[in-house]
C-alpha cells in the first residue's frame, strides 16, 4: 500500500529529515499512481530493477512485492537511513547511496557495474523510479548508453515532451535524437502536481523506453557530435555543421538541404550525417 502524504511526513520528522529541493525531491503520494508506475516496468522476478531516488519507499515496496531484485540508488543521507531501516534485511533489496550520475556524463561506477554484471549472466536490466527533477535527463541518456533494458519513469511533463519530440518542434534536440535511436519512446499518461509532495508547480508525465539500439559502441560520440550541432541552433544545418571536414559533400552524400535548420533534420538523417562523416573512405579522392 503506498505511503500517505502524513506517513511520509511522519517518516522524515523522525530522521529528522525534509524534502531537499537542490535534490528535486518530490514525493509520490498517490497510491494508484505507485502502481501504475510499478505496472510500466513490466517486471519480472530475475530482473535488477534500478530506483533512482526512492525517497521513503513507496515504490520500492510496490517493486519488492512483484519479486523484483531492486538496487535503489540514494544520495540523501537521511533517506538513505530510513530505506536502511524499512527494507535492510529484505533479501532482493540494495542500495547505493550517493549521486547516481558521476558528473554530467557518466552513470555512478557502481551502478554501472551493476548494469554490466547483470547483464554479463543474461539478466534483464529494468529502471522503475519517480526520477528526481533536477538530473532526469542526462540520467535517461546515460542509463540507456550503459545498457539498460527498459526504462519507466515520472518526470516533467516538458521532459517528456522533449523525448517525444518531433522534427519542426520547439522541444525537438539532443536529448530527442539520442533517446528515440536508442529506445522506443511512449508518454504513457499526464500526473497532475497533486500527485505529489510537496507538490510541484508543472505537470509531470509517466514514461516507458523501450531499447531499441541503433547506435551501438558510438552512442557517446554520436550525442557529442548532435549536441555540437544544437549549440548552434539558430544557424542553419550547414553553418551548424561548420566543424565538419568537407560540409558540402557530406550534405551531397546524404542528400541533405544544408540551408534547413537543425530542428527541421529527421533522426535518421543525423545518423546518416554522422556515418557519412565516420567513413570518409566515401568522400576521399
């Protein structure tokens, strides 16, 4: 049964605890919520189920109950201490505590050799969480990047736009091209900020990414390249691309329109781009 919004508060009174905005801590209060968000991960009794920021473990105990081996990651101490209390002896339960990215661009080494030994023994590796807001969304791409399987998740309603975003929208960049050719993207519903305490000024969605990997070991250097060209967004695709050897015949192989600008080039198009410029056996005289 999920947390009440008096337990949560009753829980962290007596760790002497509060919610820590710098943490973007907003917690899940919603009971039906908690199950639908469990329901998304699809979860299987031999998966390792990630919790990246479980808080007070309303959604750690919905996990734990579907027999999932969870490893909840937690940077706040006095949380950390209360998961410590509640699940310590559960046999299918871990936890790390500390941030669970290692800078803006790299997972936590533990989880991600977590990751990597699950996945060396054909284990399944599944992200169920109500994410904290203030490292969503390099975590997203950093866990698909490291080899997570399927990922479901709350975040801002305006992060999962970006996810979902189309070419020609105002919410259509990086994080957009990186996650939909590594995943399958599905906003699954909107949560009102009712939700959630304390309650949050925006609406937030549910999430599921599905991996579907057409980047492979180039996945860091293909976000580098696209996030090189999105710093010059207002540019167009030819000026954007202007760090590229031998623009014009690379926009000829690909037989791409230079004078667009990058909000308006299809996924796959990037990766055509990015292709053509690794292979210039292609393009050489």
């Amino acid at each position: 049964m999920a947390q009440t919004k008096h337990e949560i508060q009753a829980m962290l009174s007596a760790a002497d605890a509060r919610p820590m905005q710098r943490f973007g801590q907003n917690f899940m209060i919603d009971a039906n919520l908690v199950r639908i968000v469990a329901e998304a991960g699809q979860i299987r009794a031999e998966d390792l189920v990630i919790e990246v920021g479980p808080g007070t473990g309303t959604l750690t105990e919905e996990l734990l109950a579907g027999g999932a081996n969870v490893l909840a990651v937690e940077i706040d101490r006095g949380l950390a201490e209360i998961l410590r209390g509640k699940f310590g002896s559960t046999r299918n339960f871990s936890m790390i505590e500390g941030d669970a990215l290692r800078g803006k661009h790299a997972v936590n080494e533990e989880v991600a050799t977590a990751i990597a030994d699950a996945k060396q023994v054909g284990r399944t590796v599944r992200l169920v969480a109500n994410l904290p807001y203030n490292i969503a969304s390099p975590l997203i791409v950093e866990l698909l990047i490291a080899g997570v399987d399927l990922m479901a998740f709350t975040v801002q309603k305006e992060v999962a736009d970006r996810l979902a975003a189309r070419p020609g929208s105002k919410t259509y960049g990086t994080l957009s091209i990186v996650v939909q050719l590594l995943s399958r993207v599905e906003v699954l519903r909107t949560l009102p900020p009712q939700a959630f305490w304390p309650m949050p000024k925006i609406s937030s969605a549910l999430v599921r990414l599905t991996r579907e990997d057409q980047l492979g070991t180039e996945a860091e250097e293909f976000s580098r390249f696209v996030q090189r060209i999105f710093s010059g967004r207002r540019k167009t695709l030819r000026n954007a691309m202007g760090f590229v050897e031998d623009v014009e015949t690379v926009l000829k192989e690909t037989g791409l329109d230079g004078g667009v600008r990058p909000e308006e080039v299809a996924v796959g198009d990037f990766l055509r781009v990015f292709g053509e410029i690794k292979t210039p056996r292609k393009r050489g005289g």
